[in-house]
C-alpha cells in the first residue's frame, strides 16, 4: 500500500502542470484526508498569504467531471450541443449533469416546482374567498381560470 501512495506521489509531483503550475490534488496522497492551502503567493509582487483557506469545489472533481463540467460551460448549457461535442446521449449528459450537481452538493433549481405551489396557495386563497364570500361564484372561477 505504501508503494501505491508512493506512486500516486509520484505521479502527482511529475503529474501536468498548467502554465508551470500543478495541478492541486484532492485528497492527501498518505491519508486520503482532506486538503487546504495554506499559502498563497504572487509571483509578481513577491507577497505571501498565508492562513488555512478551502479548496474550491470544483478542484476536487476527477478529470473527467472537470472535462464535462468545461464542456458543459463552454455549450452554455445547451444539453444538445454537448451531446454532439461528447459524442454521448441525452440521458447520459443528465446522468453526468446529476452527477457533478450531487458532487457539488448543489441541489437543481425547481422553478416549476416553486410555480405549481404558488399557484395551488392562489387557488386556496381564492376557495377560501369564496367561501368566506369575498368573491362571487362566477369571479372566483374568472380568477381560477386566470391561474391556468
């Protein structure tokens, strides 16, 4: 096991680099524990941070999800273009999309979800109203058909 995480190590320390840069990884190569930065530096200044910050999310996805994430990104969401650029189907971009949404802890937004409760408190609202006697029959089922 050792010589695993050694070669991991390894791998990491001569893994690509972007512009002289490494690559952060996402877990400890020893423990499998959680990383930090802890030090921050400009090149051109010569300033040094340090303190204990996060690791973006998104630097702890494997390659892959980082790679359809970009695709993703670069199709501005648009599900038929990256099935094209990916050359893989529909269901597999939502499997994928779920997948990186799940890893991100983001929850989808539910617009619509949201809409047919607001529209089903209206349609209690004006029940009541018409109940109580607020509204008329024939208002109360103008304002119904307004909620369609």
């Amino acid at each position: 096991m050792a010589k695993k995480l050694k070669e991991e190590f390894v791998a990491h320390e001569e893994g690509q680099s972007r512009n002289g840069y490494q690559e952060i990884p996402a877990k400890c190569p020893v423990s499998g524990g959680e990383l930090y930065v802890s030090e921050l530096t400009c090149e051109e200044s010569g300033v040094t941070i340090r303190g204990k910050f996060r690791i973006p999310d998104q630097a702890a996805l494997d390659e892959d999800k980082q790679a359809f994430l970009k695709v993703f990104l670069r199709a501005r969401g648009v599900i038929s273009t990256v099935e094209k650029e990916m050359g893989i189907s529909y269901p597999t971009v939502r499997a994928r999309l779920d997948g990186l949404l799940h890893e991100l802890n983001l929850a989808p937004i539910k617009e619509d979800l949201k809409k047919k409760e607001k529209d089903a408190e209206k349609k209690r609202q004006v029940l009541k109203d018409l109940e109580d006697g607020k509204l008329t029959p024939e208002q109360a089922k103008k304002k119904l058909r307004g909620l369609k």
